[in-house]
C-alpha cells in the first residue's frame, strides 16, 4: 500500500501516549487513588486516559462535589510530577520532535504545566514554545477548548491542524474541534482515526514552499 499523505498548516500535540509513554506513573498512581475509593483498578484505567484527573474522578463517582474532586486532583498533579520513573520517548518522538522544530506546532495536554515539564524532560523531549496546558482551559478534553485555544495561538483555522492523539477523548475533542486526528498506539487503533500509526517512527514531515505542512505516514509493514 502507499504511503498515507496528510497536509495542514500546524499540527496540535498530546503528550501522553502519544509524544510521552507514562502509562507507568498513570497506573501506579490511579491504582492507588481507585483503591482508596473502592473502585476496580482495571475499571478505572479504562477512562483515566486523555481528561483532566477532577474529569475522571467525577465520571467515576458522579454523586461526590466537584470541590472534591478538583482538591484531589492537586493532590494527584503532584505525586504524579514527583514520579517520573518508566517515563519514556514513544518511538520515533525523538526524531518526530526534531523534525518538526521550525514548522507551527504545539502541545495540548490534559496534564498542567509543571507535569508536562517534568514528562517531556524525562523523556529528553524539546517542551514547545507554544502549548495549551490544563491551568490555560476551562473544560477538559473531550471538550475542544484546548485544540481550538491551540490553533488560535497559532494563528489558523482549526481545519487547518492536524492533531496528533491516542486516546478516546482526545480523538473526540479533536473532531469537536473540527480536525483531522492521527491516532498513535493501540488505545487509538478502534476509534477511527483519520489515519492511524503504531508509534511516530513512520512518520515523514515536511514543508513545501507554499507553506504547507505535509505528513507523509508509511504503511504498515
């Protein structure tokens, strides 16, 4: 099959799961919060991925205050920023992220500012100048805020911006938004992407002199 191409004028990034493999810090601590809960673990990492954690935990015990969950939540934020061990690069994020430098681009997370410092550094990922963290949105992913506060900080249409995505609500926030989505890994493969890819290695980005920004995506082996 050839190569899947993708064009647009800035590309909006997640980082967990999709720049940043942390699945290690995310089980470990929501285990522990679900435990203290009563809740199954297993039940709880089925929706902990994409939302603000005060998101999750409302949609996991809906009848509690929303003060509760948002105190809990700053408790969350900071075990899981003093917690970096297991956070790796998704393959090719490295290459993807150097590749991308000088073209419009940034990162929207679900994660405040002092946790995406901490994952990307970890990593060893460039932070990008521009990025929507969860201190800047009003409302969580699925919501589209954070893609469409994205793309006007960097001056286009949101149908000009491809977002770049591995979980459920964020592929939802992204369609809201009125994107295009590549998903990235597995959580990603049964939401029906715009195109889907394992990891960022078969990847190719490239500028064209009109300005354009265009994903050249191998096919999968």
């Amino acid at each position: 099959m050839p190569a899947t191409v993708l064009e647009a004028r800035a590309l909006l990034l997640d980082m967990d799961g999709t720049l940043v493999n942390s699945d290690a810090v995310v089980e470990r601590c929501w285990r522990r919060w679900a435990a203290a809960q009563g809740l199954d673990p297993e039940a709880t990492l089925k929706v902990v991925h994409g939302r603000q954690g005060y998101a999750t935990m409302a949609a996991l015990l809906p009848d509690r205050p929303m003060e509760q969950n948002y105190a809990e939540n700053r408790v969350m934020l900071a075990e899981e920023t003093a917690d970096t061990d297991g956070v790796v690069p998704i393959g090719g994020a490295t290459a993807f992220m150097a590749s991308i430098a000088g073209l419009p681009h940034a990162l929207v997370t679900s994660a405040d500012e002092a946790l995406a410092q901490a994952r990307m550094t970890a990593a060893a990922l460039p932070m990008p100048k521009t990025r929507v963290t969860a201190e800047m949105v009003g409302a969580s992913k699925p919501d589209p805020e954070g893609f469409l506060k994205g793309a006007a900080e960097l001056g286009f249409e949101p149908a000009d911006c491809i977002v770049f995505e591995d979980s459920e609500a964020g592929i939802m926030a992204g369609r809201a938004a009125g994107m295009r989505v590549v998903g990235v890994g597995p959580r990603a493969a049964a939401l029906s992407p715009d195109a889907h890819v394992e990891d960022l290695t078969r990847l190719r980005v490239e500028q064209g002199a009109d300005g354009a920004v265009r994903l050249h995506i191998a096919a999968a082996r």
